[in-house]
C-alpha cells in the first residue's frame, strides 16, 4: 500500500504526516475520491465476466498520501457492512455486460454509492475518521444512529433467523442457510436494526474458523441422527448460540457494528459462575 534543497540561513522542517492531517481541510468529494480506490471491478475469464471488489485492497490503486490514514480507516470499518450491500451487488451485475476495465470500474463505484446501506455506513465512518483526527470536512453530513436497547433473549431470534434449517423431504438431510434469502425474519416483528443486527452477527460467525467448524459439527451431527428434523436443528442451534462460547462471541460481533446498527443488548456478556 502506498500511501529539498536547505538553505543556509533557514531551515524550514517538513511537517510530519500526522501534523498534516492534522491540520488539514477536505471536501467531501475528495474522502469519496479516496474510497472509491478501494472499489473495482475484477475480470473472471473462467466466466467471462466482470465481478466487483468493494471495499478491499485488490484494487492496487495508488493512495493519496494527505488522505491515506482516513481512507484505511473508513474502509477497514465499513467493510462489516459489505454483506448487506445487496443492492449495490445488483446494481452492478444489471449493467456490468460488455464494459472495458475502465466503465467496469466506474460502474462498480456508482454502485457502491448508490446502496443506502453501504453509502451510509461509509459516510458515518467518514465522520468517525475525521473527528478523530480533527480534520475538517464542511461538507461532510453529520449522521446520527438511534440506539436499540435491548435484552438477550429479545435479541437471540433475530441472531437464530438467519442460521435457518430445512428440511425439503420428510426423513431427508437438514440444510442449515445461514446469511441467505432463505431466513426466518419475516417472522419476526419489522424492527429493520435488529434484522440488521442479525444478519451482521451470523455474517461475522461465517468468517471465522472456528465457528464455522462448530455449525458444520452440529450440522454434520444432528443430519447423522435418523431421527433428524429441522425443529430438533432449530432446537441444537439455539443451544449453540446460548452456550457460554456462542453468548460470548455475539456480544463481541454485536460490539463491533453497533456504530452502525445502534443495537445494544444490556447485560449481554454471559455471568460467570461461581
């Protein structure tokens, strides 16, 4: 990643990066300008066609060395949305046919900033990035999340709906879905954050190894059972995630985004005994 002659009678010293930034003034089209290097389109010639890399470091594009510390910021925290871009996903695959690398990564960028999930989480890490920096941006909007306070058991359906199993024939396998199209949220009140939540929290399990390799035991268990259903599937995950390990690694997931999703579960961390 990227990001003199000295006369005699004065010598003026360079100011350190961070006194740059520091004392530094930028528009909101010049942060967006330094998102978008970390957003391309990346050519599949297995498939023939372009696909999108959002919010990543494949885009090798050169960083602005006055912007470079904000850019990573932002876009190391907004990259936990990313799963709920869908919008910006499809944006793209409707119009990314027959384009050269150069429109293909233009239309990767507009996309990005046309989903109101994904634009939004950038622009509050963006606020973030400044402020903490003490960088002014007097165009930048100053977004706000409504907090969604909470206990743990009001919290766990919206955790379980997206690890959702099924069972297409009576007597066959159990498929677990978990982050897809196939979920149990509609049965659930319409509260759109803690759906958000969720779906975040379920998307983060699937990203670590070791949590992945528990749902695949519990799953590869219980289909090993001949008695198998999804009710007893829904039942097992259910433990799962109440169990010390699985209360423990939410809480810490749900830490994570609640920049974003305003979900605070009280008293999540589960009580030690003793």
């Amino acid at each position: 990643m990227i990001f003199a002659t000295i006369a005699a009678a004065s010598c003026v010293r360079r100011p350190a990066s961070s006194e740059v930034t520091t004392a530094a003034s930028f528009s909101l089209a010049e942060l967006r300008a330094e998102v978008d290097r970390y957003v391309c389109a990346v050519w599949t010639p297995e498939v023939q066609q372009w696909g999108v890399a959002m919010l990543g470091e494949a885009c090798g594009a050169v960083r602005d060395p006055a912007l470079g510390e904000v850019g990573r910021a932002v876009v190391e925290k907004s990259r936990t949305i990313v799963p709920l871009a869908t919008a910006a996903y499809d944006a793209f695959d409707a119009g990314a046919s027959g384009l050269d690398q150069a429109s293909a990564d233009a239309l990767a960028r507009r996309s990005m900033w046309s989903d109101p999930l994904l634009s939004r989480a950038i622009l509050l890490q963006l606020r973030s990035a400044l402020d903490a920096r003490h960088v002014r941006c007097d165009d930048c909007p100053r977004l706000t999340v409504a907090p969604v306070e909470l206990e743990w058991e009001d919290f766990v359906p919206y955790l379980r709906a997206y690890f959702w199993p099924v069972q297409s024939t009576p007597g066959g396998p159990v498929d677990i879905f978990t982050c897809s199209g196939t979920n149990g949220a509609a049965e659930l009140p319409a509260n759109e954050p803690l759906r958000q939540a969720g779906f975040l929290v379920a998307a983060q399990f699937i990203d670590d190894a070791e949590m992945t390799a528990q749902i695949e035991q519990l799953h590869a268990r219980h289909n090993g059972d001949a008695s198998r259903s999804a009710h007893g599937m829904a039942r097992e995950i259910d433990a799962w995630i109440q169990s010390p390990t699985g209360r423990a690694r939410t809480c810490r997931a749900l830490r994570e985004v609640e920049w974003f999703t305003g979900v605070v579960v009280r008293a999540c961390e589960p009580t030690p005994r003793g």
